[in-house]
C-alpha cells in the first residue's frame, strides 16, 4: 500500500485541554532551564497517566499528555505525515528503548538524590524532569515533523507505563465496568471506506478490527476519537462496554437489510468532463440485485487494506442487472485516483450494497422538495423520475440544484425536458461563478428563499455549507424541521435534532 495521499491531516484537538496543553511542555521544557524546579510538576503528570491508564488504557495520551499535544496541534501541520515505520511499532523496540530510559532516568534520579537535605536537592530532582521533557520534545518534534506526528508516541516509556497499567486494570476486572473503547454502533451501516484509519494518529486500523461487542479493544488506542469525529457514516462513537452492548441490540435500518457483496463487471464508461465519468456496471454474482433510487452502492478500491468508497446510485432500477453511478475526480484523492487510472471497461470489480434510505422518501409523502449542489446531485436523478413515473401519491416534487458553471449541470436538458411533460415537477438550476444565458446567478439557498416549504418534506445532497444554511431558510420558510433529511460527506454537527441522517 502507497502511503501517499492515504493518511489524512485532521483537526485531533477537540477540547480546551488538547488544543493548549502543548504550552506545559514549553514550561517545563524551556522555563525550566531557568527555574528547574518547574519540572516536579511532571510527577503530577506521571501520576495521572498512570492513574487513568488502570481505568482506561492511553486515555492520557489522547486527550491530556503536552507532548501529544504539541505533535498534534503544532507540529502536525509542519509533518510530511508518512507512514510510522514498522520497527518503531514493534515490541522489541518498545522494550529495549523502556529498558534503556529508565536505565538512564533512574541513573540520574540516583545522582540527584546525592544532594539529599541540601538546598539544591529540589532544582536537582526538578532538572532530571526538564531535561527529560527538552529531549522529548525535540527528538519527538523532529520526528514529527520528518515522519508522522505520533511517532514517538509508538515507543514512549510512558505509554509504556501506561500500558503496564492498563494490563493491571484488565487482570483486576476493573475496566469491563471503566474502560471507554471506540464503538461501531452498526457495522452493516460501515462504508468499508478506512477513514477511520486514515485519520488516525496511531494509523491503527478500527474497521477491520471491531470485536464480537463492536468494541475496537487495542492496548495502543488513545481514545483521541478523531476516527469517530471523521467516519462519513457517523456510526462511532466512544463507550464503555456496557453501552456498547445496548448499541450492538438496536435494529438495522431498514435501507441496509438487502446489503450484500457484488461481483460485477464495467459495462460502460460515459466521459461527462475531464474530471468527471459516468460507469454502468453489470451484475456478474449475483446476477440481479434490486435498489432504490436515493440508496448508495460501495465500490473496491484496494484489497489490502480492504477499502471501498460510498457513490449514489445516479440510474433507475430498470432490469436489476445494471448500476450507474457518476463519479468525481478528487485533486490527490486515494479512491478516485485509482478508479480513474485502473477502472476500464470489461474490467470485473466488487460492489457492497445496496445501502442508505436516508434520501429515499417513505410512502406516502406527497410534497417533496429536492436540493442538490455540486456532485450531490446524482442521487436525484432516479428519485425524480421514481417520484414522478411509480408514486401516485406524488403531488409536487421541486428540484433544485447549484453548480459552477453551467457545463457543470449534469442532467440538465433531461431535468428541462421532464418538467416540461409533467405540471407536478419545479426544476431550477443555478450557477454561482458565471453568467449564463437562462440561468440565474448564485447559490441553491437563492432560490430557497423564495419559496414557501410548508408541508414539504426536503432531501438534500451536497457541501455542509449547503444543508446547514437550507435548513435555516426552509424551516423559516414553513418547513418542519423533522421533514429535512440529509446526506453529506461532511460531517454536520450543527443539525443534532433534524430528521433521519445518515452522514452525519
Ligand atoms: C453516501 C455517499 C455518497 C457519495 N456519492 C458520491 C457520488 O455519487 N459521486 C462522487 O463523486 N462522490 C460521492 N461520494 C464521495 C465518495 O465516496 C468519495 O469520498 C470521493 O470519491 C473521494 O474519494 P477519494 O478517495 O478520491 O478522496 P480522498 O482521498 O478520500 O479525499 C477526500 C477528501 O479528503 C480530504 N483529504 C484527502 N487526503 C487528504 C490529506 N492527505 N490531507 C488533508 N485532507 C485530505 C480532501 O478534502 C479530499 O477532498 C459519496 C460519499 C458518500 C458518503
Ligand atoms: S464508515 Fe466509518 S467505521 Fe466504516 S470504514 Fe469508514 S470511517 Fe471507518
Ligand atoms: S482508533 Fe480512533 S480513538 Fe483510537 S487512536 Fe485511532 S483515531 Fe484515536
């Protein structure tokens, strides 16, 4: 596996404390060249790393520990980010250096209790401290910033005492009631996509190691939750094994009953735009498999480490042997780097799906209002012609979609032409960076203004920007808040109380 484009920088500092805690590193690192009684406080450090690490494993490292966070929020954006080589990761590392630190720190902890009862005996003891911390944060720092910000990490005596500690908390019993472990709540509804891995700062590897309870139980886990904060499916979260188990018991959402896994082959492939392509896949094993439209299908991008990536299904389920999706060339994305390079026609691939019924509207619903920007728009184009061709019950359904440029507008005439055949289909399309004949110009949440969505139910697909500023203007607008249903890429943490959603 190339490490290139594979790990991804992200934010790791979702509290106060990781986001400042870098700055006791400076004090006792630097200010204590000065005043090295300032490095007694590292006692207290050592005694709460060890302390929570009984209870909760390398919780310290995570979302406490000074160093962390100096590799993670200061360092991290000046570290080229590879991949940790394997021999730092291994166990003889990890012993051999403990060995040799503590040899070391214990030599000179020896060599300041010489000035026992002496005045100086504090600045010895506290100096032993601030040296240690000085040649942590710059042998650690360089190789943050050479190799992956958490390198040190891999070896560091403390995680070591940290895990020591946490073996003691599992043979007591202690943890099975303490211990806080990140948690897939459904792992039918996982994309198979590695973000989780992608973003980790220990590059472990959650997806493929969830355990019977949905537990991701790893001695080297720090409990930092950037996997949970990142996994477009938002199905992690950090819990202790009690609530786990009253996950692992809630039902499956009906929309990934039918999941299963595709061998198909590439029937066709549409050039759309230079970054942008069409591809019809055939169903080899099984032959048939019946979706919905608004459902979304994975496809395999890597067999080592097993990766997929998530794409609406942009045909109508006409013979089920046949699936459409419209993919996006992403500027250094790993997945659409691949499928751009290696998918040709004839070619067989794996498929995981059909997935998702976030975007698919229940029976019944009379009103729909559709709003897609940018790619988001693929999963409209079955559910428009689904609304209108197999559901009576459909009274209006409006469409309305932003792009770029004009060129960008996928579907357009198709869109024009059907509005134009039925009274009950509204479409309208804009474009924000020109101005092009028949379209106006701007963002989808223009043309929402302008419109009353009382008794709407809205399905919407694109940026975060898009859905959170089209949620405020269509609930002012008369729309109830439970009717908005979302799915999107980013994760969307300012809508916690709208409707069903699925990338949260
Ligand atoms: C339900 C669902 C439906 C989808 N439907 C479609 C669809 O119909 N069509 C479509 O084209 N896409 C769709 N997507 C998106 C698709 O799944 C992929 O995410 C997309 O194709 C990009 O994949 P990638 O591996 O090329 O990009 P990635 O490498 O995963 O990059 C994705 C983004 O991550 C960030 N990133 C990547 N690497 C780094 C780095 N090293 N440092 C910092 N940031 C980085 C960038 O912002 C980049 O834009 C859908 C996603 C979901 C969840
Ligand atoms: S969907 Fe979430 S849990 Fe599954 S692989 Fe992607 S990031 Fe990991
Ligand atoms: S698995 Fe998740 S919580 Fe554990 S270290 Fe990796 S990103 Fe952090």
């Amino acid at each position: 596996m190339s490490s290139e484009n594979y790990y991804i920088k992200t934010n790791r500092a979702f509290t106060s404390v990781r986001r400042y805690a870098w700055l006791f590193t400076l004090v006792v690192a630097i200010g204590g060249l000065w005043e090295p009684k300032l490095g007694l406080l590292v006692l207290l450090v050592m005694a709460g790393l060890m302390g929570t690490a009984f209870f909760t494993g390398r919780f310290w490292c995570g979302n406490v520990c000074p160093h962390g966070s100096l590799f993670d929020v200061i360092l991290q954006p000046l570290s080229t980010n590879k991949k940790i080589p394997g021999f730092l990761k291994s166990k003889p590392m990890m012993i051999g250096f403990f060995i040799f630190f503590m040899f070391n720190f214990g030599r000179r902890i020896l060599g300041a209790f010489q000035a026992w009862g002496t005045y100086s005996f504090l600045d010895r003891l506290g100096f032993v401290f601030v040296f240690t911390y000085l040649v942590v944060m710059i042998l650690g720092g360089v190789m943050a910033i050479f190799a992956n910000p958490r390198t040190w990490c891999q070896f560091c005596p403390m995680g070591s005492i940290q895990k020591i500690s946490y073996a003691l908390g599992k043979t007591t019993g202690v943890t099975e009631k303490t211990d806080q472990l990140v948690t897939i709540s459904n792992p039918d509804m996982c994309h198979k996509c590695g973000k989780c891995a992608r973003v980790c700062p220990f590059q472990l590897e959650p997806y493929l190691e969830f355990n019977e309870n949905h537990q991701f139980d790893n001695a080297n886990c720090i409990r930092c939750a950037t996997c949970v904060e990142n996994c477009p499916a938002g199905i992690l979260s950090i819990e202790n094994p009690a609530t786990a188990m009253e996950l692992k018991e809630e039902p499956l959402p009906a929309g990934y009953m039918n999941r299963r896994h595709i061998v198909a082959t590439i029937e066709s492939i549409k050039e759309l735009d230079e970054d942008l392509r069409e591809y019809t896949f055939r169903f080899e094993e099984p032959a048939e498999v019946r979706y919905e439209a608004g459902q979304f299908m994975l496809v395999k991008v890597t067999e080592n480490p097993e990766a997929y990536r998530a794409y609406s299904i942009s045909s109508f389920d006409e013979d089920h042997r046949h699936v459409t999706m419209i993919i996006k060339k992403v500027e250094t994305g790993y997945g659409t780097g691949i499928i751009f390079d290696e998918f040709q026609e004839g070619v067989q691939v794996e498929l995981e799906g059909p997935m998702g019924d976030v975007l698919v509207p229940k029976a019944g619903t009379e009103h729909m209002i559709f709003v897609a920007n940018g790619i988001g728009i693929t999963p409209f184009i079955p559910l428009v012609k689904e609304a209108l061709e197999n559901r009576d019950e459909v009274k209006s359904v409006k469409l309305i979609t932003g792009q770029r440029y004009a060129k960008d507008l996928l579907y357009h005439d198709y869109f024009e032409e059907m509005a134009q055949k039925d009274q009950r289909f509204d479409y309208q399309a804009i474009v924000s960076r020109e101005d092009a004949a028949g379209l106006p110009r701007g963002h989808v949440t223009k043309l929402l203004k302008e419109m009353d969505a009382t008794g709407y139910k809205a399905y919407l697909c694109g940026t975060k920007v898009m859905v959170v500023d089209a949620h405020r203007i269509l609930t002012e607008n008369g729309l109830n808040s439970e009717n908005f249903f979302f799915e999107s890429e980013e994760k969307i943490s300012e809508l916690p109380s709208v409707g069903q959603k699925l990338t949260a």
